[in-house]
C-alpha cells in the first residue's frame, strides 16, 4: 500500500476531467493537481517551449513526493510525454496511449480526432482524420461553454469530420470533454466520443492495483490544487464541473 498523494498537472483547468474520473474510481486516493493558467494554452507554443513548461510541472509534483504523474494534458503528452518517463523515475501517465488504445478496439472504426494544433501537428493519435481546434480551450478557460459563439465555432471546426463519416471521434484534450454535449450534438448519436480523462484512469487504476500502491487510508481524502494564476473564474468553471466547492483548496503559485 501506498498512501502518497496522486500528482497530475495540465495546462489550465481541463485536466479536471481527469480527476473527475480518478475521484469516481479511487474514492480513496489523495490528489494534487497543477494547472499552469498563467501560460495556457500550450498547444500554440513551441515543441521546446512545452518540454520546458512540463518538466517544471513534474518538478512541483515530485517535490509534493507524489506516487505517479499523470500527465492530464494531450499537448504536453504527444510533445513532452516521452521526456518526462525518460526523466522521472516513478511512474508517468500519459493520455495519449489509453485513449488511443481504447479508440481502436472499436471494430471498423472511421477514427477521428480534434485537439490543438500541438496534439494535431505531433500525429500521435495516428487517426484516419483530423482536425485543428484551436479557439475552444480559450471559450472553455473563460467558462463561456454555452455560448452561441461556441456553438459556431463547434460547427465550423466539426464540420468536415461529418463529411468523412467517421464513427468514433477522440477527444484530443483534456478540456473538450467540459463542453462533451455540445460536440456529441454536433456529431450525431452515430458516433462513440472518447474521453480521454475516461481512458488514462482506468490505466492508472489498472497499474496502482498490480503493483500493490493503492492507498489504505479509508478516511476522506486530500484534494489539493494548485494554479499559476488565480482567477475567479477558474474556481466558478471548477467548481461547476467537480460538482463541489473547492474552497481553500485551489493555492496559487509561481514555478521556476
């Protein structure tokens, strides 16, 4: 057993569908989480520039003497996932593996995948479509998720994966699954989406309970975050996804 903290970091506020899904199979298991809102996105920068950025995120989770990293962010884990597993010694998780995997077992699949331009431009997902959206983790970050502009931009950036009749579309950020609905309406019932907050849980599920790390404290468990930048904001859209008040949880600091 293992009583030490899950660490996960992402780029903003998108990787909270990842804790979302951990919370709902590790009831147990205290967390930390790392959003680094004072620089996103990352899927606009540099490959450089986002090895930078999530090697410093690692670094304040290990300092947290964290048990695993999950790397709860597509662009960091198609650019930067390969640096950090040869970096770090405990565990990594990336969502770019589950996901994919999980995509494929569907038979006769016409696999699509929309995520930012970082995620896009790497070909990690390796899906027969694609597609560059660039501005929804902008409306997503700004907590705009019901807006007739999103709506808009949704159906301009969808529009040609409807036209290549794909039946599973990956969702290739952690932030789209925040506005799921929309994308599922846009799509049709016709096609199976994939989260990938769904997918990198369950791997690390499977992994935590091989290898014996699961925590043993039954009691209620450590939710810690900690952002780059404070906003209103991010604690009003985080607290309307997680489904409860964060409270003095959410910390803000600064990393090297």
């Amino acid at each position: 057993m293992n009583n030490r903290p899950i660490g996960i970091f992402d780029s903003g506020l998108g990787g909270l569908t990842v804790v979302k899904e951990l919370i709902k199979l590790l009831p147990y298991e205290d967390i930390i989480y790392l959003g680094d809102t004072a620089r996103v996105p990352y899927g606009t920068r540099s490959k450089e520039t986002i090895i930078k950025f999530s090697l410093s995120d690692a670094d304040f989770l290990l300092k947290k003497d964290v048990k695993c990293i999950v790397i709860a962010c597509n662009t960091a884990s198609s650019v930067a996932g390969k640096t950090l597993k040869n970096k770090i010694k405990i565990p990594v998780f990336d969502v770019i593996g589950p996901t994919l995997k999980e995509a494929l077992k569907i038979k006769n699949g016409k696999v699509g995948v929309i995520g930012t331009r970082a995620t896009i431009k790497s070909g990690a997902y390796k899906a027969d479509y694609s597609a560059c959206c660039p501005l929804l983790v902008s409306f997503i970050e700004e907590g705009e998720i019901e807006s007739k502009a999103l709506k808009i931009v949704i159906n301009n950036y969808l529009k040609p994966l409807k036209n290549k009749s794909i039946n599973v579309l990956i969702l290739g950020c952690t932030h789209y699954p925040l506005i799921e609905k929309l994308i599922q309406k846009e799509m049709g019932k016709g096609v199976k989406l994939i989260n990938p907050g769904k997918s990198v849980s369950k791997e690390v599920v499977k992994y935590l309970t091989e290898n014996r790390l699961l925590c043993d404290n039954k009691l209620k468990p450590s939710l810690k975050f900690f952002v780059t930048d404070l906003t209103d904001q991010f604690v009003k859209t985080a607290e309307m996804f997680l489904g409860k008040k964060l409270g003095n949880t959410v910390k803000r600091i600064e990393l090297d």
